[in-house]
C-alpha cells in the first residue's frame, strides 16, 4: 500500500470532528496533488533517513514523476491511499483499503512498510491489529540515505473492515 499524508496541519487539531468522505480510486489527474503532499510529508517526518540535499532540493519533481507512473499505470498488486491524522479517516482508509483488497483477492493479506522513526504509524498499525513481521534496513532512498524499516502484516485484512471505538481522539496515524 502507498500512502501520502493529506494531513491537517498539527495547529489545527479537529478530533472528533466528522467528516463526509468519499473514497475515489486515485487517477494519473491526481498525481500532482498526490506529489506534493507526498514531498511535504518527507520533509517534515524523514530527516535523517534521507538525504537532506534531496529532501531540500526540488523532491516535488522526483514524486511527480514516481506518482504519475504509478496511476499511469497502476500495478494490480498495489493500492494508493491517502489520509487525514486525528479525524478517524486514517482507520476507515485503513478499512476502505482492506474491502478494495479483498474484492481482488478474497484469501489475500496485507502489508506496508513504515520507516523507523515514523513511531506514531507504527503505534496506528499495531492498534489496528498489523504485526511488525520484518526489519530491514531499507533504500538507499531517492537521493540516497538508508534508514531502518518494518514490515506490518494483516494475515486476515478482515479484521479491518470494522474497527470499533473509532474516535477523533484515538487516531494515531
């Protein structure tokens, strides 16, 4: 599963505010946007991991190209979401992409790969039941630099179609 934060920004903190939420497939016309947050994300959470004279050079171009090719031509094996912290979209993304899963591959697990420093998603994956299977030390990253990464596994992506006690308060993504 491949991810960019859509994200409200920390300032602007809206637990427990609903939202009305449609989840559309995403199409090469929002590879841009898609990209952007994307750069904006690694900026903020990936120092240290990546290279800094990447993440402050121009990265938007590089996710341009990576997100284009990727709705350009989706790979049947891979998903692309995205998410909103502290608003529970982030367990209904999470919910929404284990249906999409399951509808092409009913006996089919899941799994994604979490950056080591990315603590608050690892604590968002364990809470929803993913189990740290795997670690590796990944890249070298665009740009270069390696950083330790975990694999976090749902054998039975089922248990992801209904998570109770969804709150603002308990998003952790």
């Amino acid at each position: 599963m491949h991810g960019a934060n859509a994200r409200i920004d920390e300032e602007t903190n809206v637990p427990n505010q609903a939202f009305d939420v449609e989840y559309l497939d995403g199409s090469d016309r929002d590879a841009d946007s898609i990209a952007a947050l994307h750069a904006d994300s690694w900026r903020r959470h990936y120092r240290g991991a990546y290279l800094d004279t990447y993440l402050d050079g121009d990265v938007v171009a590089d996710r341009q190209e990576v997100w284009r090719s990727r709705l350009t031509q989706p790979r049947e094996s891979q998903l692309t979401v995205s998410d909103l912290k502290r608003t529970s979209i982030g367990s209904r993304l999470l919910s929404e992409t284990a249906r999409r899963l399951l509808r092409l591959r009913p006996e089919g697990s899941l799994h994604l790969w979490v950056l080591d420093q990315n603590t608050a998603a690892q604590a968002f994956y364990a809470a929803r039941g993913g189990s740290r299977v795997e670690t590796q030390l990944r890249g070298p990253f665009p740009g270069g630099g390696r950083a330790l990464g975990h694999r976090y596994n749902w054998t039975d992506p089922t248990g992801l179609l209904s998570i109770p006690g969804i709150t603002g308060d308990d998003e952790l993504s």
